[in-house]
C-alpha cells in the first residue's frame, strides 16, 4: 500500500493585493516562454508580504500548463489597491525556497515564497486574512541569539521519480515557551514537521551618498568612438547626481525583511518513517550535492563575469 501523499512544504498566504509589480514575459515563442512577477499581500494590518512566480508555460510534450495560465490570469486581471483604490482578496498556496549565488564575488542569500496558485474571493467564499507555513526541515544548526533563536535546517522544494531540490532556510523563535519546547523536542539532525507564520519587520536605513560620485561632466570632445564614450560617460555621471539627490531628499528609506517563525511543530520523523520521502540519507546527500553544484557553478559565471579581485578565495 503506498504512503498518503505528503506536503513536505506549503505557505498559505491571504489577504488584499496591495500591488502586482516587476511583471515579464521572458523567451516569448519559445519553449522556455515563463512569466514573472511579485504580488505584495498585506496579511494584517501593516504587515505586507510578498510573493514570486516564476512559471514556464509549456511542459516537456509542448502542451500548455493550465497552472501558469491561471497565474497569467491573475497578473493580468487582479484588482490592486495602489491603482484600484481596492484590491482583490486573494489565497496564495506557495514554497518557501532558497535562491543563494554570488554576484561580484559576494556570497548573497535570499529566502523567498514562490507561488504555485492563486485563488480569488468568491461570494460564497470568503477569505480571512493570515499566513501559515508547513516545512520538513532537517535540522542542520540551532544558533542562539540575544532574545530568538535561528534554525537553520535543509527544505526540501520538490521531488518527483526523475529530480530532487532542495534548499537551506533559516527559521526563528522569539516566545520563550515555544524556545523551550523546541529544544525539549529537538536536535540537530532531526527531520522536525514544523509551523508557523510569515513575519516582516521594517527598519529605517539612511542612505550614504558618500558611495555616489559626484563628478562634473567631461568635455565631449573629439570624435568617433573617444567622443561617444565620453557622451555615455556624461550620462552615467549625471544619473549618478540624480540619485544622489533623490538620496538627500528622501533621507533613507524603510527595508523590508520577511522571515519565517516557528510556532509549533510534531514528533521527529525516523527509521521508516521516513522511507519514499526527501529525507532519506540518499535523497539528502543528493540534494546537498546539487545545492553545492549550483553555488560552484553561479561562483564561476560571476568569476567570468566580474573578474576574481573581489572573489573570497
């Protein structure tokens, strides 16, 4: 008898959009067609979270997927506060992910939800606004800070009879009780059911101008190419004072950290229980391989690309 199927890793996401930005199709007409975009949900008031697509519309076959379609739909037809006045109530089913490469030789790491469908409110349907993550985690480090503590632990994207993804994420705990409980119930090494809730915090950042050049335009002089370069160079120069200006103007600016608080969690999955799912040793080491692989691999493009002065060797 096979096992119930299981989610090994979910996120609902409810609320109003607020507004649907950063929009594309990429490859258009050819077999790789995706589109993109982020969606910001306020899920409480003041608290406003945001979700990714990434979808390609056609699978192996040539034939169109439905699940993209539905995504295309909601980019093109969802009601936005910021232009409506109002926006749509929507249920966001999603994955938390990890997305870590490296970019002029610094190590960068994002967590993010990627959206895999997106329902709108019905008369008969109403719904309530809130967030609730479920993710298997193997629990890598349990790192102590002044008033959380950090989980960092393997998640596993998705798994089919051909291909496994994983990523690493890092969870929080602020409640005492609930701190208590984990470390009672927990230890590194243990595949953990755990959940909780999306949480963002806002902090103001000033911004220092310093790093902007404020240079005076060069003479455009000569001709051919020494004359054209100094045009782009003026253009360069003078959108760097541009900024420089708003910068001033504006002071700082509010960032924006989403991150994921664990507020409960079930018995540590072992021995069979954890046969046909992600976290058999063959499946682990197979998705830390690939995880390895593809840090090495983003390394070497931005080596191609940027040069190795900057490159933490």
């Amino acid at each position: 008898m096979s096992k119930k199927k299981v989610n090994y890793n979910s996120c609902y996401v409810s609320g109003e959009v607020i507004d649907v930005r950063d929009a594309k199709i990429l490859g258009e007409g050819e077999t790789w067609e995706k589109i993109q975009y982020k969606m910001d949900i306020e899920v409480a008031e003041n608290q406003i979270v945001t979700v990714e697509v990434d979808k390609g519309f056609y699978n192996f076959d040539g034939s169109e997927k439905q699940q993209t379609v539905g995504l295309e739909t909601i980019c093109r037809e969802v009601k936005r506060k910021v232009r409506d006045g109002q926006g749509d109530m929507v249920n966001c089913n999603c994955k938390i992910v990890s997305n870590e490469f490296y970019s002029k030789g610094e190590l960068i790491s994002q967590q993010k939800l990627m959206m895999d469908f997106c329902n709108r409110e019905k008369a008969d349907k109403k719904i309530t606004p809130g967030t609730v993550w479920k993710v298997h985690v193997l629990i890598k480090e349990i790192i102590e800070k002044e008033d959380h503590i950090e989980i960092l632990g393997l998640t596993n994207e998705y798994m089919s009879t051909k291909s496994i993804k994983g990523g690493y994420i890092t969870f929080r705990i602020y409640d005492k009780e609930i701190i208590d409980g984990f470390n009672a119930t927990y230890k590194i090494g243990d595949v953990a059911p755990l959940e909780g809730e999306v949480r963002q915090v806002n902090e103001f950042k000033e911004f220092d101008v310093t790093k902007l050049e404020d240079l005076e335009m060069l003479p455009e002089t000569g001709f051919g190419s020494a004359r054209t370069k100094a045009i782009e160079e003026n253009k360069r120069r003078a959108e760097i004072n541009k900024q420089r200006a708003e910068m001033r103007e504006a002071g700082g600016k509010i960032v924006s950290e989403t991150y994921f608080e664990i507020t409960g969690g079930n018995e540590v999955l072992a021995g069979e229980m954890l046969e046909e799912t992600p976290f058999t040793p063959e499946a682990i080491e197979e998705m830390e391989v690939k995880i390895e692989s593809d840090l090495e691999k983003s390394r070497v493009r931005d080596l191609n690309k940027n040069g190795n002065g900057d490159m933490p060797f």
